[in-house]
C-alpha cells in the first residue's frame, strides 16, 4: 500500500499544473524514485535472493539421465581363453552388450555435513546489514545533493530579487538623469555611466537565471523527473531562520558499514578454517538397463546408495595464507574505522563552528545592508541637489549591491554548513 502512494504521489507530482515543491517532498520523491536510491533496493532483494540460492543447496539434489545409444560396432575385451575351456596361456576376444541399449537413470545427492554452510549463512547475513547501511549511505548522499542545490536555488533567487530591484532603481535614476540632461544640467557621459552600470545588472541577472535553470534540471533529476524537466520550488522566505534543531542521538552510517565489514572478516577467517575439515554427502541411484537385439529384449534394474567423504588433506598452504591477509586486511579496518571516526569528528564540529560563523555573518550583513539603502537614500538627494557626482552616486549603489551579495553568500554558507553538520551525523531527514 506505501509503495502504491508513493507512486500516486510521483505522478501527481510530475503531472501536476503549477505545484511547488519544498524540500521535505522532495527527498520523498528522491526516496522512490532516484535510480541510486532504487538500486540500493535492488541490492537488498538481490541479497536476499542470493541467501534463497545458497539455502537451497541443503535441500536434496536429484537428477535424472535418459541415454539411447546404438552400437554399430559392439565392444569387446580379451579374457583367458582357459576361461572357457580353452588351452592354458592363450586369449580370446568376448564382445559385450547388444547393439541397442536404453539406460535411465535417477541419482540423489544430499549434503550432510558442509563445513561452509554455517560460515556462508553468517556471511550473507552481514551482507544484508552492509547492503542496508549502504542504502542510509546513499540515501544522505542524494539529499545532500538535492539540499545543496535546493538552496543554490533560493539564494539564486533571493539575489535575483535584489537585482530586480537594482534595475528598477538604475531606471528611475536614468530617468531623471534624462531630464537634468534636457534642461542642461549634466553632460551626456553621466548618463552613460548609470546605463553601464545597468547593463552589467542585466548581464548578472542573465547568467544566474541560467545557473538557477540548470540547478532545477539536476534536481529533477535527483528527485526522478528526468532529464530535460525543470521544478518548481517554494520560496525560502524565512532565509534568517536556523534548519537546525537540537540532535542528541549522531548516527555514523560510515562507521556502522565499517563495522560489518571487519564482521565479515571475521566470519571469512572462521568459514577459511573450517575449509580444513571434510565434507560429507550422501548419494544414491536407481538405474534402469533395456537391452534390445532381434527377439531378444530385456532389462537390467540396479540401485545403490553411498556416503562420499571429502577432505582435501595438503592445499599447498593456501588456506594458511588466506588466513594472514584475512589478519591484514583486519587491521587495516581498525585503522581506516578510527581514522573515518576522526575525520567525521572533525567535519561535524567544523560545521559547528561555521554555522556560529555564517549566523553573525548574515546578521551583520542585514544590518550593513540597512546602512547601506539609507545612505544610499542619502546619496540620490544630494545628487539631486547638486553636491555630489555621477560617481560618488555609483559608489552608494555599489555599497548596495555589495551588502546584498554579502547577505546571499552567507545566507547559502550558512545553509550549507548547517548541511554539512546533517550529513555528518546522518540526519539529514
């Protein structure tokens, strides 16, 4: 039933006029349809097919032959001829068998002891532990990559609004530039220059509308819209506002794959050492002989049942070998389990500290910009009045432009910090 809604709402979601998207729908979306999410299930129905292929060899094995064979030329073998009366010392050839013979024949085959079922069953258990953890993995990986390019978008668009409004004001300026310039109060080039400033606006505006279209096209990928297709997202419009709250449990999936893995170690060194111990199966057949020639036909039953040991006595030393990289390959776990524990340790309060960083950042890049837009406000009436230059105006509308950007940029380090610090404890939800 999950799996029917999750469908239903993919395809609502894809067909559906004008829904916008936030990013809690999409990691759902992702959740069900991003092909390396999907192949991750794949792995663990995979595993647990395998554990199905290796049960069934404790089940019996039986077999079944039919072989219709003709002999043009029947075989023979050389006896004593003494044998059959015959003077002492010499041979005779004696031929076997009719020319016709039809022989069936259905074998059974039953395992008893195999010193490496126990260790392949504890191995493809771990293997599903490893397969899930690798599916947490790739789960933080694509949500990830969908946040941070969520937030590209919203602080592409938080900066396009800014602009915008830039260009609506570099309008008005020109504007009433145009009639000092009529009634003789300014030369020609002051004009030219706040046109150039607004090109260089328009120019910006261009090239982040294309960024903004190619971070919807990857996250419609991501999420499973497919290529070509854009979405639509909501607007972040509390861009102030913490998407952090307080984790007391960390998760390190990383850690907890690394962990399986020396478990599979451990269990590769057991199952290696009971490749020292010998195998018993039992076997049996029934066999049926029909033989045919001219008027003569008659047929020939057999049966038997056997026990087969086994036990491979000199390897030339392979098992013991595999045994010492088995111990190698162990200790490099260890090592690679602390030093992945260190490096986590590290990013997540790394990403403490910027988060602490970026925060003071965007408030004071708020304030600066308040400054900014008064004396900005101040700039124009003076201007206005007479009493500064073209130029001096330009440098408030840059100051303007540059606490803007400041604001966008700190906006976005703070967002992806406070991913990085997610991800690194595996809680990005």
């Amino acid at each position: 039933m999950k799996r029917i809604l999750s469908y239903l709402f993919l395809f609502f979601g894809v067909w559906g006029w004008g829904q916008e998207y936030d990013l809690n729908a999409l990691y759902q979306m992702a959740d069900t349809a991003n092909l390396s999410i999907v192949n991750t299930r794949l792995d663990i129905a995979a595993n647990r097919e395998q554990k199905n292929i290796f049960l069934s060899s404790r089940l019996p094995q039986v077999s079944a032959v039919a072989d219709y064979r003709y002999n043009a030329i029947i075989p023979g073998q050389i006896v004593p001829a003494d044998f059959f009366g015959g003077p002492p010392g010499t041979f005779a050839e004696v031929k076997f068998g009719v020319p016709f013979n039809l022989s069936n024949t259905i074998q059974v085959n039953q395992f008893l002891y195999n010193s490496q079922l126990n260790y392949g069953l504890a191995a493809l258990a771990i293997n599903a532990q490893i397969v899930e953890i690798q599916q947490q993995v790739v789960k933080q990986d694509v949500r990830f990559q969908i946040a941070s390019a969520y937030f590209n978008v919203q602080a592409i668009n938080q900066q396009l609004a800014f602009l915008d409004k830039n260009v609506a004001n570099m309008n008005a300026l020109i504007k009433n530039m145009e009639v000092l310039f009529a009634n003789g109060m300014v030369i020609p080039t002051e004009i030219d220059k706040l046109k150039i400033n607004k090109i260089n606006i328009t120019n910006g505006i261009f090239k982040l509308e294309n960024t903004r279209k190619q971070l919807l096209q990857l996250i419609g990928i991501l999420v499973g819209f497919g290529e070509g297709k854009e979405i639509t997202l909501v607007k972040d419009e509390a861009i102030t506002k913490p998407m952090l709250i307080e984790y007391n449990e960390v998760v390190r999936p990383e850690i907890q794959l690394l962990r399986a893995q020396k478990q599979m170690n451990i269990e590769e060194y057991k199952g290696t050492k009971m490749a020292y111990y010998p195998n018993l199966s039992f076997y049996s057949a029934l066999n049926y002989n029909y033989n045919l020639k001219g008027n003569f036909r008659t047929g020939i039953p057999s049966a038997f049942l056997g026990l087969r040991l086994d036990w491979e006595l000199f390897d030339g030393n392979e098992k013991k070998n595999k045994l010492k990289m088995n111990l190698i390959t162990r200790e490099k776990l260890e090592n690679q389990e602390r030093l992945a524990s260190q490096q986590l340790n590290l990013v997540t309060d790394n990403a403490k500290r910027e988060i602490a960083v970026q925060t003071a950042n965007l408030a004071m890049n708020q304030e600066q910009l308040v400054l900014a837009e008064r004396l900005n406000e101040v700039s124009k009436k003076q201007f206005s009045g007479g009493t500064i230059s073209t130029n001096e105006l330009l440098q408030a509308e840059t100051s303007v432009q540059q606490a803007q950007s400041n604001i966008v940029s700190s906006y976005l380090q703070l967002r992806l910090a406070e991913l990085s610090f997610l991800k690194s404890i595996s809680q990005l939800k």
